[in-house]
C-alpha cells in the first residue's frame, strides 16, 4: 500500500494491537486526540482505553510504568511526545529498562518500546528540536531505531514490538508527512531489520552514512554531485544499535571514502562512532580521511534563519564531500600544523 511515515506507524500499531492482547499504548495525548503528530489516530475508537492509555505530563512516571508492565507480561508502546523530554525519564530508561535483563541474571527482561519524536520542524526551539539519539547509543542494553522511510517504519516498529530488549524508536518530525510504498505482513519474514542497513543510492567515489531527515539531504547532495561528475553512494543504517558493520564495509570496498551525515551536532554524536568503527575495521580500504557533517555545537535557535544555520543541509554535505576527494599533499615537517 501506499502511506506516509505517520500512516506506516498508525498501520504497524493497528497490526500489533490486533495480534497481541499484552500490546498497549501508554503516553500523553494518544488516546481520544489521537496523538499530537497523530501517529496514533482512529486508535482509540478502535482499541478503547484499556489499551490506549493517556496519561498525565509525567515522563518519568510514564516510563516508569511502561517498565514495570514489561516485567510481568506486558509490552508496552511508549510515546514520548518531544524526544527532549526523555531527559525526565532518564533514570527509567537508562538505569532499569536497559539493565534490568543483565542484573537478574537473565531471569527478566523488558520489552518496550519508547518511540520518541525528534529532530527540528521549524521554530520549535531548544527544548523541542534535538536529536539525542548519541545519548541511547551510547547505553548497553538498549537498541535503537532511526527509521528514515515509511517502509523502514512499519517494518522497524513491529519487530521492536516484538523483540524482548528494550528498543528507543526515534520518528523525525519532518517525515510524518513523507510518503511511499509499504509492503504489508512483513512480519512473516524469517529475517530481521534490525542492524541490517541498505544502500539508497549506488555510487563508486565516496559513501555517505545518514538517516532519518538527514538521509533525505544526503540523497539531495548525491544528485547535485552527480551533475559534477562524483558518484556518491548513500547507506541508511536503519539501525544504530545494532549497526550494520558488514554493510559500511561493503560500501567502503567500492568507493573508499567516508562521509557521514546526521542532524545531531558533531561532537560526541553518532557519526563519531560510526567512523571509530570504520577506522578500526575498515582502515585498509579507506583512501582519504573521514569526514563528518551535522548540527553545530549549540542548542537549536528559535529564529529560522539562525535554526537553518546551524543545522546540516544538502549544500554542506556536497561541500564536505568535494573536500574529501580533494588531493592531499602528505604529511610531512613541513606542512605539519600545530593545533
């Protein structure tokens, strides 16, 4: 069928609900509202209250029940309306939900979902436009999912439904409204998405890492390049945690370059990981240094040319791909720099 990113969820919801009486949704304005994004839509009359259960503005509160359903049969579906706000939830999600299968031994597990929003959407300033997804990467016992199409959203949701970890499910506000095909029951499949990435566009010059609304610009870039003669291959990872290793590497056999692309600032965030792996395994078929393009280093602004400014777009990513395939003179006394 044919669906936007928001009509892909709302349908993986729907299927899972159905399938699974222990499936419940559990967050601020889902139910009747139908979700402030509306995600969530036409649920309510569906599924009633007992499934769909709003709550008060109380994130941690939220997660904190959402984890202790998950120990005793339920599978909850978090919805944390601006991801900025898992910050109040930290200590649920990072310090029980994520920890609770390895400090009893195995004996318990947490299968949740939180499905946060993210990124920018214009104007929505400092607290309500960061992509954090480097703060969940960065926790053992979580997975994490960046899906960047309506596709990799119904697929990606449904097997964290069902998957026995706790998975941190990240929705880019900008892609609510982006439509494509979505090929339904996919669910039967033997295979799993998770840490399994695709290649969105073929290329032979330089790989560039990206998803969520970032991908759409690297995909941007790539066209501009192509008209200049560099051929640029684009890899959606899917998923951050797991990451799909195997598939950076193939990339990187055919073009040995790297870039990587995300909305989240450059220090500390994800690219960083991402090229340690690519320097650690893949350094024999890199042939320039890696490249990294996202968000400057301070909080999103309120006015949209300054917001504009601060964030990556389809020109700095074309610009930070020519740099790499530059030539470079080789180090040496006297062209070393001091910094």
């Amino acid at each position: 069928m044919s669906a936007t990113y928001a009509e892909a969820i709302r349908q993986a919801l729907a299927e899972e609900l159905e399938r699974d009486p222990n499936v419940f949704l559990i967050g601020e304005d889902i139910g009747e509202s139908g979700g402030v994004f509306g995600a969530t839509k036409g649920l309510w009359e569906r599924f009633g209250p007992d499934r769909l259960l709003d709550t008060p503005i109380s994130e941690e509160a939220v997660v904190g029940a959402a984890v202790g359903a998950s120990l005793i049969g339920g599978r909850p579906v978090v919805e944390i309306m601006f991801g900025d706000f898992a910050a109040l939830a930290m200590d649920m999600i990072v310090n029980q939900a994520a920890k609770i299968h390895y400090m009893t031994g195995g004996q318990l597990c947490a299968p949740l979902v939180v499905r946060m929003v993210t990124g920018t959407a214009g104007a929505t300033a400092a607290q309500h436009s960061q992509s954090l997804e480097a703060w969940f990467v960065h926790t053992p016992g979580l997975k994490v999912a960046v899906p960047s199409t309506p596709e990799d959203a119904y697929v990606l949701l449904k097997e964290a439904i069902e998957d026995p970890d706790p998975v941190i499910f990240f929705e880019h506000k900008m892609l609510y409204s982006k439509r494509s095909y979505v090929p339904l029951a996919t669910s039967e499949s033997s295979s799993s998405s998770f840490g399994t990435g695709r290649i969105r566009r073929e290329g032979s010059d330089v790989t560039i890492v990206s998803y969520l609304k970032t991908l759409d610009d690297a995909l941007q870039a790539a066209g501009q390049l192509e008209l200049e003669g560099i051929s640029c291959e684009v890899f959606d990872p899917r998923t951050l945690v797991p990451f799909d290793r195997d598939g950076l590497a193939s990339s990187l056999a055919k073009t040995g370059r790297l870039v990587i692309a995300h909305e989240a600032p450059v220090r500390a965030g994800v690219g960083a990981e991402i090229a340690a792996i690519a320097a650690a395994e893949c350094f024999d078929l890199l042939t320039a240094p890696i490249a990294r393009v996202g968000g400057l280093n301070t909080p999103v602004p309120y006015a949209p040319e300054m917001e504009h400014f601060t964030l990556p777009d389809a020109d700095r990513i074309a610009s930070t791909v020519r740099s790499v395939l530059e030539p470079r003179e080789p180090l040496s006394a006297s062209n070393h720099k001091e910094v």
